[in-house]
C-alpha cells in the first residue's frame, strides 16, 4: 500500500489528459494539431500497470530531474524515475510544447536479469510523428539465436500484428540495427486520431509482454554470464548517450551542459555505476586521428530502407543492397 500511496503521489505531478483532443470526430482519419496531442496516458497506463505486477517505488533520481523550462521559456520537461524488484531504472520525459510533443519511456531491468529493455521513443511536430517501439535486447539477436529464441519467438506475432499497421520507417542505420528486436516498430506517419489510436494499443501490448517477461525472470548466478549480462547492459547505454538522435534536439532546448547531464546521468543512468569502458572501447570504429568520437551516426554507410526481419522474425537484412 505504501509504494501505491508513493506512486499516486509522483503521478499526480503529470496531469492526465486526453490522448486527442479538439477533433472532428466525424471525420475519423483527422488531421491533428500538435498541441492536441499528449503522451500523459501512455505514462499513466505503464505506471499503474507496473504497480500491478511490482512494489514501485521512487527513485532517487527523482530528487533532482522533475521538470523544467526550456530556454525559450515555452517548452516544459517533465521526468519521472521509479525502481522495483528486477527493475533497476523506470523513467519517462516528456516534452511539451504548441509545436512538439516528445515522449522517451524505457524500463531497465537490474543487471542480474538478462530480459530486454523496454524501449518507447515518440515524436510528434506538425504532421510528423516519429516512433520507435520496441523491447531492445541485451545481446546482439542477430548473432546470438538462443537470446532470441528465449525473449521473442514467442512475441513475433505481435510484432508482425503492429508490423503491418504501423508501417518501416525508412532507413535505419546498421550500427543501430544490432540494439533493435525483430519486434521493433520503426515508423512515421501523419497525425490522425487512427494512428494515435493504434499507437495506444501498441505501447500497451508491448508493455504488458515485457511486464511478463520481468515477472518470469529469473536472477543470473552464474559469475561468468552476471559479468556479460551487465556489460551488454553498460555497452547498450554507452551507445545511446553517446549516439542517441535527440541529444541534439535536447541541447537546443536546454543548452549543452544540461541535454548531456540529463542525457547521462538521468536517460541512461547506470554509465558510471554498471561499468568502466567507454564509448571508443565498446565501439573503436568511431576513433578519430585525434582520439576523439566521429560524430557520424553511422561508420559502416549501410542502412535498411524496409524491415530487415520477415515474418518468421528470422533476419534478411543481409540479403539486402545498400
């Protein structure tokens, strides 16, 4: 009762709000405004529904990222960060303006768990909505077939279900590939309360397997894979500090300093405490002559312009041409 009493206490802090609002309803597929678009019931739906399965309590992370106002005083960010049993980090940020709305959602299990992370990157600014959906796995599926078989078998019905409503993105780099599911939603569409609605529906599915999977998890004894297991975890934040898209949204908004504080000590917080390897030791192929990080997104220049999994989850990409 406690933790409930806590997590009602941190969620009345993100006032919930109508996924649409200001419609046509008559006219179903409708064009939307982005200020009529809100991501708050996709956090409250993954907060009351982890409560059900968990004792959720504060993080304290939660001391220091709240909220706060962009640089052109009109955009807000709001952070909440929780922790549980097997579930080392729970966090959301939002982003909220008339021109934007942003969401970042992930769940981070404890490293002695091997299960994927919970991944939910949206993005929406006029009639653009950009999103990734997926449960990022620890290990490499595409080399490692035991992770696969074990974590998403199973669930490739539904990835093929969400596949087809919600259509590849275009292209996507072969560096960022290697973090993704064959499960991942990769797409882009326009604003219409029919997207919104099967987004809705997907961000639930999605959340409620990896609810599964954490409640069916079982923690790592052995020495040799506990080490493995924690590395993937460290390698897997390394890189997305370090290469995530929206950091250069998030220094626009907030300046530098804060977008990689926030970026490092609160979106991918564990880089200091998981582990001692840096970018260039995890990823060596980004070197500069002068030892610092290339900062292109990808090296390789090989990217997959459609879905580079079948329907099997089984991966093709590599019969594909650049």
């Amino acid at each position: 009762m406690e933790s409930y009493v806590s997590l009602l206490s941190f969620c009345s802090t993100v006032k919930p709000a109508p996924l649409i609002k200001n419609c046509n309803w008559r006219k179903r597929n409708c064009v939307l405004q982005v200020s009529a678009v809100s991501y708050q019931k996709f956090i409250h739906f993954a907060l009351n529904e982890t409560n059900h399965h968990t004792v959720v309590l504060p993080s304290p992370l939660q001391e220091k990222y709240g909220s706060m106002v962009a640089m052109d005083g009109k955009t807000r960010l709001g952070m909440l960060s929780f922790e549980a049993p097997k579930i080392r980090l729970l966090r959301s940020m939002s982003i909220e303006s008339e021109t934007i709305q942003v969401l970042d959602f992930a769940a981070f299990p404890e490293p002695e768990y091997d299960i994927p992370i919970f991944c939910a990157n949206f993005f929406t600014a006029a009639n653009t909505n950009i999103i990734v959906l997926d449960l990022n796995p620890l290990h490499n599926v595409i080399i490692h077939r035991d992770y696969r078989e074990k974590y998403y078998n199973h669930l490739i019905p539904l990835g093929v279900k969400y596949s087809e409503l919600l259509p590849w993105g275009g292209k996507l780099t072969s560096e960022s590939i290697k973090f993704f599911s064959p499960i991942v939603i990769w797409t882009k569409f326009t604003s219409s309360q029919s997207n919104y609605d099967v987004l809705y529906s997907a961000f639930m599915e999605y959340y409620k397997a990896w609810l599964e999977l954490m409640d069916q998890a079982v923690k790592e004894t052995e020495p040799s894979q506990l080490i493995r297991d924690c590395e993937a975890q460290h390698r897997y934040l390394t890189w997305r500090a370090e290469k995530d898209p929206g950091h250069a949204f998030l220094k626009r908004l907030i300046g530098e300093k804060h977008a990689k504080d926030i970026l490092r000590s609160f979106l991918f917080s564990g880089i200091n405490e998981l582990g001692s390897k840096t970018f260039l030791d995890y990823f060596p192929e980004y070197r500069c002559e002068d030892g610092t990080v290339n900062e292109k997104r990808s090296i390789i220049g090989k990217s997959y312009e459609t879905r580079p999994w079948n329907t099997d989850g089984e991966f093709i990409g590599n019969n594909f041409r650049n």
